[in-house]
C-alpha cells in the first residue's frame, strides 16, 4: 500500500467519525446522553423526512470530499487530524457555548472533575461574567488558593503565562487544574491592580455545604455547588437545624454555578411541598420530562433563598420553583441565566462532547436562559464589582437632573434614567420613559427597602432612592446586605 492509499485509508476512517455526528445533527435527529459516571448512552430519534435527510448526507459526502481533495492536493502537507478536529469545532461552534467538543480525555476528565467536586486543582469556583472576564466566585478554605490568599472577586488574566481571554471556563478549567504537585502559575486582577500567584495543585473535594444557626432561630444552610453527594450534605445540614429548634430557614445560592441537576431538585423536594412542579424539561418546543417534589424531610417553616447574578443553571431552577410554588421569598439580584442542560457524551473510539440537549422551564414554564430568575426582593451587595465594571455601569445611565417630578401615565428623561438604574438592580422594567405599571411597582419596591411611603411615584425624594440604591449596586459598603435583609424579611 502506497503512502497516498494509507493516507487516504485513514482519511475515512477519522471522516466516518465525523459523518456520524455531522448527521445526527444535521437531520433533526436528537442526541441524549444518559450521564453516568464517564459514560453516555447514544439515543436517537424524531427523524425528519428522508428528502431532508438524503440532502444533509449529500451535504456531508461533499464534506469529505472536499477534506479529502485538500489532503492530496494541498501545497503542503496536511495534518488530517487537525481538518477533522476543526470540522468537530465547527459543528459544536454553530450551536451554544455550552455545547464542547473533547479533543483529550483530560479535557473530558477535568468536566466531570467540575461537575463531581473532586479534583486536583487550587480550589476555587470560577465563572464568566458579562464582559467574558473569568471572576473567582468562591475559595475553597481547605485548599491551597486560600492558603496563597487569593480571594472571591479576583479576576483571572493568565494561567501559566497563557492568556485565557476568549477561553470557554471548561478551557480555563482545565488549564487551572493538573497533576497533584504540580504549580499553577496565575496572573490575578484585583480593583485594577495586577499579581501574579505560584499555587501548589492538591487533590481536593469541594466544599458545598455550610450551615449554622443565626439569631432568633433561623436556620441558615449555603450551597456552593450541587456535586452529586450535596442533597446528602443538605439534609443532614436541615435535620441538624431541626433539632435545635429551627424555626426559619434561609438557603443561600449566591455565586452557585450549577452542577448536578439531580441535586438541586432532591434539595428542592426538601422546601416544596409534595406533588408540586420542580422543573419541565423543552427539547425543540415540546416538553420532553417534568421533576415534581418528592417532599423529603419537608417542614413549614418562612423560607428566604438568596440569589445574585452568579446564581446559574440548577441553582436558578431551584430558587424558580422555590418562587413559582410559593413555597419562599427570593431576595438578591437577578440569575444569571443559565437554563439549559448539557449531557456527556463518550463515543466508541474514545472521544467525547458535551452537547446541550434541552431548556430548562419554570413550574409556570417560563425560560430561564438568558433571563434569569428576578427576586422578590431586589438588592445587591455591590462589593464584587471591578472598577471596568463600575465604569461600564455608570457611563451606560443618563444623569437623574431634570429637577422634574413624574407620576403616572407621564412621560420624560428622569424616568428613563430611573428605568436604566431599575433594570441594572434585577426589576424587570421597559426603557420607555413613561411611568407605567412595572415602573411604578420597582419604584414602590425601592421606596418599601429604604422605608419610605411606597406609593410609586418618582419625586426627588425617590430619585434619591434610586440613585443610592443604584451607587450601592456600584460600590456597596462591606456589610452582607442581602443576608441582613433575608433576616429582616424572616422576622
């Protein structure tokens, strides 16, 4: 066999490879992969029409064709391999950004390190903001990060002398951790200033439950992430409290990115009562599955959920069906808005991919992506902004100095000025600069946090209002805002 007949052997050999996944999703069929452990089972099914599906292989024999041609006929040569894996690329970047192609089982391995809570790494929680910039979220106290002194709200710059800008946070994952031993050399931003960390990686299980009991009998529990084992932790947290006398509860998801969905909702049935709605699962506009409460170690007691905009995907579906039941108040700042769900998928030769397979909707079947949950009760802390951050909010708002007071139905800038500040704190207003009924009720809301007559007018009175609940957005003032209030909310 000559060289351009091997070449040409193992061109369509990686090529079936592709064909199969290129039609699976080319054609309406739909991958779901039942997470287990490292594995997924492949299911397919809802076929389109055999016109659609013979033009979409056609389509894909072109494909290799062309792939084919370029490996003979380039002017240099070409690294199969490298066509294939950037036709991979190109099919996961025509979907969601949670959507991944696994070039290498430790890019596979470091996901389900993510996702499990056990890994080699630094111990921190991380996320991407709205800027793309990858903000530290938690530090784990029992590892090295904590050690080092690195803190909640750095940002980070660069691993290893690698920039991470335009990295997903499964790429920056994956470059943060590594073998026990080893050093992960981070350049971190802090209120502008720029450090640069040598940490120690450590096997490490996260941390996901912490509780204790605050004054007056309530029960406080916080949840960093649902790891697989955190409904456990949860429970024995819960049955604690309850026999020493809980009375209120208050669950804090703040900065809790996700993780297993299963978690979230057997903590749920633990707050909701039994047969209510958790979560409906939207696959191509159609409800495939709903989760409804199991009830577990329910007790009635006044419930708060905090939230904040780092709140994501199976927090925001457990603090939606808290909300839509009933069954609690949500105080904080809106979600970030992470509805959908991804599964893992492990082919037969090896290689994987995460894809998203469906939106997750509230018990009233609402959308979470790219929505969020809204509080009941809108406040921030303002304490994680960077100073880019503040620069960004304060030159993306109109000054409140008309000197002019509104009232219903009335029309004019300090409106659209109060709007622009309103949605920035999590209510949910049109920039219409007209005083209509959502206005009015943010304002009424921000007129009851501060103690004044809520009546929902804007006068000057209220503009202050507005403004210092905005600029405490900004800066905040070092006091845990959002928890003082669940307190003032449960007595």
């Amino acid at each position: 066999m000559n060289r351009k007949q091997e070449r040409n052997k193992k061109l369509a050999r990686i090529l079936a490879i592709v064909v199969v996944i290129s039609m699976l999703m080319m054609t309406g069929f739909t991958l779901l992969a039942a997470f287990s452990g490292e594995t997924g089972t492949l299911y397919v099914y809802a076929a389109e029409s055999q016109e659609t599906i013979d033009k979409n292989l056609s389509k894909l024999d072109q494909l290799r064709d062309v792939v084919q041609y370029i490996d003979e006929n380039y002017a240099d040569d070409v690294n199969v391999e490298d066509l294939t894996d950037a036709a991979y690329n190109g099919v996961f970047d025509a979907l969601d950004q949670w959507s991944v192609f696994y070039k290498t089982k430790e890019e596979k391995d470091a996901f389900i390190s993510q996702v499990t809570g056990n890994y080699a790494g630094i111990g921190v929680t991380m996320t991407l903001d709205g800027s793309g910039n990858c903000v530290i979220t938690q530090v784990n106290t029992l590892g090295p990060a904590y050690e080092a002194g690195v803190t909640a709200g750095m940002i980070i710059r660069s691993v290893d002398g690698k920039s991470i800008a335009g990295m997903t946070l499964d790429q920056i994952s994956s470059l943060v951790r590594g073998e026990p031993g080893t050093k992960a050399v981070l350049q971190l931003e802090s209120n502008g200033a720029l450090q640069t960390m040598e940490i120690e990686r450590k096997n490490i299980k996260a941390q996901t439950v912490t509780y204790q009991m605050l004054d007056n009998k309530i029960g406080y529990i916080a949840i960093s992430q649902f790891s697989g084992e955190t409904w456990l932790e949860f429970r024995t947290a819960k049955l604690n409290l309850i026999a020493d006398g809980m009375e209120k509860l208050i669950v804090d998801v703040r900065d809790n990115g996700g993780g297993v969905m299963g978690d979230a909702l057997n903590i749920a049935g633990m707050l909701i009562p039994q047969g209510k709605p958790l979560v409906f699962y939207e696959q191509q506009g159609e409800i495939i599955d709903e989760e409804y409460s199991a009830g577990g170690t329910y007790k009635d007691v006044p419930l708060v959920v905090l939230i904040n905009d780092h709140t994501a995907s199976a927090s925001e579906c457990l603090a939606a069906a808290v909300k839509d039941n009933g069954a609690g108040t949500l105080v904080g700042v809106t979600t970030y808005g992470k509805g959908v769900a991804q599964e893992l998928v492990t082919m037969d030769n090896g290689d994987s991919f995460k894809l998203t397979f469906c939106h997750f909707l509230t018990p009233n079947k609402q959308r979470i992506d790219k929505v969020g949950i809204a509080p009941d009760i809108a406040i921030s802390n303002g304490s994680a902004l960077t100073q880019e951050q503040i620069a960004k909010y304060l030159e993306s708002v109109l000054p409140m100095d008309e000197g002019k007071k509104y009232f219903k139905g009335q029309r004019g800038l300090n409106v659209l000025a109060a709007q622009q500040r309103l949605n920035i704190l999590g209510y949910k207003v049109p920039q219409n600069a007209v005083m209509e009924a959502a206005t009015m009720d943010a304002l009424k809301r921000i007129q009851a946090l501060y103690g004044a007559s809520p009546y929902g007018g804007l006068d000057f009175c209220t503009i202050e209002l507005v403004d210092r609940a905005f600029y405490e957005f900004l800066y905040g003032d070092g006091t845990d805002k959002q928890l003082q209030k669940a307190i003032e909310v449960l007595q």
